[in-house]
C-alpha cells in the first residue's frame, strides 16, 4: 500500500520537487527530466499526492502539446521558406548569364504575361505560344516533354465531332504522341454549333522538375523590368 512512508528520507527533495512540477502542469516526461526518478516511482509518488491526471491536468497537457505542434509548424514554415529563398537566390545567380539573350527573355515574358501564378502551368489556344513556352523550359531549364510536361485540351463539348482531329493538329505541332494529350470538356451554353473550322480548343502545359517556378520567373522578370524600363 502506498502512503507517506512509501517515500525514503533520501527522495524526501526528489519527492516534494515532483509534486510541485506536477501541479504546475508538467508531465511525466517533463518531470523526469528535471528529475532523474523511475516512471514507476514517479507515478506511486503522484497517486499518494493525489496528482494523477484529472481533467484539469488532461486540459494543462493538451494546451501543452498544441503549443508545441503550432511552434513546430511555424519552425517549418520558417525553415521552408529558408530554403525557397536560397534555393531562389542560387537560381538567379546561375541564370543571370541569359538575361542578354532574347529568347530567354522571352520565354521569360511569356510566362509572366500568360502562366499561372500558383501552379506551373501555361494555358493558350494558339499553338505558337505553347510550342515557344516548350522550347523555352527545355532549352534553359533542360526538361523533357515527355516526361517533365503535362498536356491538357479544353473543348467545347459541341465540337465532339471534331475530337480527332483537334487532338491530331496539338500532337504534330508539339510533336507529342496523342495519347499523352488529356482532355477536359468545356460546357460553357453554346445555343448553336461553332463554324469556326480553324477551331483548335485550348492547351494547357503543366511543368514538373523545377521548384519554385514562379517565383524563380517571377524574380527575374523583375531584374528584366528594371533593365528596360522605369519601374515606380
């Protein structure tokens, strides 16, 4: 049975200092790391004082451990936004050699004016832009298009019929096997068939292999606008 007794004159301090902490909300673990005692005794000491986990104690160590989960997420974010920005300032450093270069100030360009701001996507209808926006991503940034783009049309669902040969006319001029085109169905209300017969969709470009696209983009698009012109 456990009582006063229980607890020899020599853990006497050990004793009443694990009381304290305990009633100051630590746990176990916590204790013991302030005071080297066996889990076993720890816990005979905690029952005789009566400070098992009641719900006041339960409360105090579920604030504890989301304190310490939401000071883990901001020491991620920290962390990963350390990370972006080095890997950003390394990226700018080693690309700076094709700001002379034309083309890659256009490609450059092209996808400020035209890519997705959250994703590394770029969507058009004409074929000129999506070929040029290839080419740019393999020449400087040295990605396959059959393994590090993703291709997507976007239809009018009125031009079914036309499905072929849409996805014919993207195939040759990106040079792509067909099948790696997927599609999506516009289904916007068209009160009559379009007669458009150069009618091609849309294509998007999704891009993989290179973190932090846009933002890399984006920050030399800056250095390009302050060269050529007067930015406020």
């Amino acid at each position: 049975m456990i009582n006063k007794s229980s607890v020899r004159s020599s853990n006497k301090d050990k004793f009443r200092q694990c009381i304290e902490l305990r009633r100051q909300g630590l746990s176990y673990m916590e204790i013991r790391q302030v005071v080297p005692v066996a889990k076993s005794t720890l816990q005979n000491w905690l029952v005789l004082a009566g400070l098992t986990l009641t719900h006041e104690h339960l409360q105090i160590q579920l604030q504890k451990r989301l304190e310490k989960r939401q000071a883990a997420t901001e020491a991620s974010k920290v962390t990963r936004a350390q990370k972006a920005d080095q890997e950003i300032h390394r990226f700018v450093q080693e690309y700076k050699k094709f700001l002379n270069d034309p083309f890659f100030i256009a490609g450059i360009m092209l996808y400020v004016a035209e890519g997705s701001k959250s994703d590394y996507k770029l969507s058009n209808s004409d074929y000129r832009v999506i070929l040029m926006f290839v080419i740019f991503m393999e020449k400087y940034f040295l990605l396959d298009r059959t393994k590090n783009m993703r291709f997507r049309m976007y239809i009018h669902e009125i031009r079914r019929c036309d499905l072929k040969k849409i996805r014919g006319f993207w195939s040759k001029k990106l040079n792509i096997d067909a099948e790696r085109i997927a599609l999506s169905w516009k289904k916007n209300i068209v009160t009559k068939r379009r007669e458009n017969a150069d009618y091609v969709g849309q294509l998007s470009v999704s891009i993989s292999g290179v973190p932090y696209l846009a933002r890399k983009i984006q920050f030399l698009s800056g250095i390009i606008l302050k060269r050529y012109c007067r930015v406020v």
